[in-house]
C-alpha cells in the first residue's frame, strides 16, 4: 500500500521488465486497447466542444468566452498526459485523467449550451 506522495517510485527499466511477462503483456495489450478507446470517446466530446463553440462564439460575452476557453484548455492538458505518457504504469490515475478531461469538455458544452439559450 502506498502512503505519503513521497513513496512514488518511478518507473526503470527493471520496474518495466518485471510486469512484462507473457501474461502481463497480453493484460497490457488489453489495457492499451482500453484506454485508446476512452481517449477516443473524450476526443469525440472535445470535438463536440471545439464545434460548439465555433457555432455560438458570436453569441458569447468575453467572460464566458475565455471561460469555455481555458476549460477546453484544461481538458486537452489533461488528455495531453496520458496520450504522451500513454498511462499504461497507472491504471487508476490514467482513468482519474481521463475523467477529468472528460468534465472539462462537458462544463464547457454545459457552459456554451447555456450562454447559447440566453
């Protein structure tokens, strides 16, 4: 189990080569498919966004503007972290990413949708 942040071990060569055994590969496999898939479907709702906020941006103040902006932002980063560092050390914390870009993308739609109907 794991305590303070501290504890964090990074991942070397021999931590890598300790799970990739054939069993462990084939589970890795798996995963990757995974999460290539849920990245996939959070790319889809950024698109969403990215289209949504072309078709109403006429519509928005500067405020909300900049608001749907930097949330769109944050979404990508955090996407960003698991398409370059491919997630596969951390399940958990890959998926916990993945669900954050995922709420960045939807409290952007939400904000647009709303500042579109006023």
């Amino acid at each position: 189990t794991m305590s303070k942040g501290h504890d964090v071990r990074t991942a070397s060569g021999d931590t890598c080569v300790a799970c990739h055994t054939e069993q462990h590969r084939e589970m890795l496999d798996k995963w990757e498919k995974t999460l290539a898939s849920e990245v996939s479907d959070v790319e889809e709702v950024e698109a969403e966004v990215r289209a949504l906020l072309a078709e109403l941006q006429g519509d928005l103040n500067k405020e909300q503007l900049n608001q749907a902006n930097s949330m769109i932002t944050e979404g990508v980063e955090l996407l960003n972290i698991v398409r370059v560092g491919n997630g596969v050390h951390n399940k958990k914390y890959a998926v916990t990413i993945i669900d954050g870009a995922f709420g960045k993308f939807e409290d952007a739609i939400e904000l647009l949708e709303d500042a579109g109907t006023n």
